[in-house]
C-alpha cells in the first residue's frame, strides 16, 4: 500500500520560514517524480513545485519561484519543501505527490500524479 504523510505545517508570521517532509512508503520513490500542490480555502488545487526522479530537474510555479524550494533525498524516500519569505496568500492546504509518469510540460498538472498525500495545512499571518 503507497502512503505519502506530510509533516511540517504550522502557523507562521509573514516573512519567516518553513519546512514540509513527504514520507513516502509503498512505492519505489526513486522511480517517481514528486510534486507539491496546494490548495486554499474557496480556491481550486494549484501546483506548487516539483522535481525529477533523480532531482536533477525542478519546477515551480511562477508564485513561489525564488522564495520555496523542493529537494529529494532518494535514499530516505522523502520530498522537501523549503518554503520562505512567506506570504499571508501562501495560506493553504500542502499535499505532496507521486507521479510515475511526467513529461517536462505535464508535470505541472495534477493529471500524471498517481498518489497524494492527505495533505498538511500552513497558515502564514500578516
């Protein structure tokens, strides 16, 4: 049975930092692309970032690109999430994902993603 369970959330002030954790088990992770997505209350699923299957490759959404950062370390099966800089509208639900299929351009849809986490929430005051 494929589990994903984030860790990390919390409630932060604007500006500070924050770390998310993917465990994954269940699944030969070094065989799956990982992403982040997010969503807030009232607003659709949105991608977050995601990286290759070896970690060579990273993607981001044009929102968070400079301020989060998301790394994999294959031989402990889990995904990270560096978040910084935070804003009040990075507010919401974080799940992570697995995909065993991802092309450079579908990558940033929820599409090729086979397995979700249940999700961690991050709450971010101004």
């Amino acid at each position: 049975q494929v589990r994903l369970v984030e860790s990390g959330g919390g409630l932060v002030q604007a500006g500070a930092s924050l770390g998310l954790s993917c465990a994954a088990s269940g699944l030969t992770f070094s065989s799956y692309t990982m992403g982040w997505f997010r969503q807030a209350p009232g607003k659709e699923r949105e991608f977050v970032a995601a990286i290759s299957r070896s970690g060579g490759n990273t993607y981001y959404a044009d929102s968070v690109k400079g301020r989060f950062t998301i790394s994999r370390d294959n031989a402990k099966n889990t995904v990270y999430l560096q978040m910084s800089s935070l804003k009040p509208e990075d507010t919401a639900v974080y799940y992570c994902a697995a995909a065993n299929s991802a092309s450079s351009v579908s990558v940033y849809l929820s599409r090729p993603y086979n397995y979700w986490g249940q999700g961690s929430q991050v709450t971010v005051s101004s």
